[in-house]
C-alpha cells in the first residue's frame, strides 16, 4: 500500500473512527437540517405577511388616500413598519443579527437551536418578502380587475387569483433561498449551537488535523446543496411543462 494512502487511512482513523467522532458530524448534520427546516418555515411566513402588507399598500394607496380612510393610515404604519424591518435586516449581517438575539434579546435562555431559529427565520423573512412581493407586483392589474369584476374583494382576489400564480413564478427562487439559507446556518456555532461546521471544527481541535474533518463538513454540505438544486431543476422543468 503506499504510504499517502497509509497516511490518508491513518487519518482517517483518527478523525472519524476513534472515539465515534462521526457522530459528533451527524449530530451537527441534525441539527443544522432542523435550523434550516424550521427557519425556513419561519420566515415564509413572515415574507408571506410582510409581503402582503406592503403590496396592498402598494397597490391600493392611491385610493385609500383618495377616500381619507382610516384603513389608509393604518395600512401605511404598517408597511412603514414593514420598510423598517426589511431595512435592517437586509442592511446588517446575519451573524450580528445571531449575536444580537443570543446575547441581548434572549440572554437568559438556554435553547440555542431555537434561538437559531429564530434568528435565521427572522432573516431569511426579509428576503423571502421581497421575492413575493415581486412576484406580486408582477401580476398584471388586469388580473385584479377580473377578480373585482366577478365580485371577489382585495383578499378573495389575492387568494383566489394573484398567489396561486406568484408562488409558480417565485418558486425556484423561493428554493434557492432556502438553499443559501442553509448555508448560512453555518455560523449558528457562534451561539454554542453544534451545527455541522462546528462539529467539524470541534474534531480539528480534538485531533490537530484540519485537513479530513473540514473537507467532510465542506463535501457533506455540497452534497446537500446539490440535492437541493437538483429538486429545484426538477420543479421548474415541470413548471415549464405546465406553461405549454
């Protein structure tokens, strides 16, 4: 045998096998997937609403300020509210965002996943918002007017008519979102979270060996990622399917 391979064996040993290191990956693998999973949840929802808001504001404004109505001021604090958080947000980096709510928001709390959670979904809604609102914006008004004319109301015409169609338009990059989401829950290690990369990390320090427990972090995390994107291929392929 040679020895690069006597060598690469060797360290593989010491890396994964003694002392069930592996499991420290699968650990970090778990709970990185459950981060993301959730996260991901969080902020569709969160995008779902906030979305919602300001392309009512949006589309609707005009009138509402023509009449004087009440719902126009209220409409109008809230999509303020909605500019503000997607302000922040997007103009800050998520790890400061994870350390603002680690260690001043949540401070006395001991959950770090939910903690993770919470702050990736936070995050992660700003920008899933801003792909539904485009895809909103996107529609025709035409499409509105045929919902009023059939008696449907603003919401009736959004539910009925406007989403069906924005979520087949923003869906595959609705998935990528979710993809670079998953990416960066690399950092969750920042808070104590034994995420993946920090699994790695924690087996590097243990074995002074950085080249075979951060390659395994890196590979594990592109096969994912291309597993992902590989399910986003295969939806938009039928999307275009069902245009024809």
């Amino acid at each position: 045998m040679p020895e690069w391979l006597t060598d690469l064996q060797a360290q593989f040993q010491l890396n994964f096998i003694e002392k069930d290191r592996w499991r420290s990956l699968l650990t970090g693998l778990g709970n990185t997937m459950k981060i993301t999973f959730f996260a991901a949840l969080l902020g569709i929802a969160i995008g779902i609403v906030i979305a919602a808001i300001r392309s009512t504001y949006d589309n609707n404004k005009e009138d509402l300020k023509h009449n004087k109505s009440f719902s126009y001021y209220i409409l109008g604090f809230f999509n303020a509210l909605s500019k503000l958080y997607l302000t922040v947000i997007r103009g800050t980096p998520v790890v400061v965002q994870l350390l603002i709510i680690y260690f001043i928001i949540f401070a006395s709390s001991t959950n770090d996943i939910l903690i993770a959670t919470l702050a990736f979904g936070i995050n992660s809604g700003a920008y899933v918002a801003e792909i539904l609102r485009g895809g909103i914006m996107s529609i025709d008004k035409g499409q509105f007017e045929a919902g009023r004319s059939i008696g449907f109301n603003y919401f009736q015409t959004m539910r009925y008519i406007i989403i069906p169609q924005v979520l087949k338009n923003v869906l595959p990059t609705l998935l990528n979102e979710i993809i670079a989401l998953l990416k960066e829950t690399s950092v969750a290690g920042y808070v104590g979270v034994v995420d993946l990369t920090r699994a790695g990390n924690a087996i590097r320090g243990a074995t002074f060996s950085a080249f075979m427990p951060l390659i395994a972090v890196a590979l594990i995390y592109l096969v994912i990622v291309l597993i992902m994107t590989k399910i986003v291929g295969i939806i938009e392929r039928r999307l275009r399917k069902n245009e024809r």
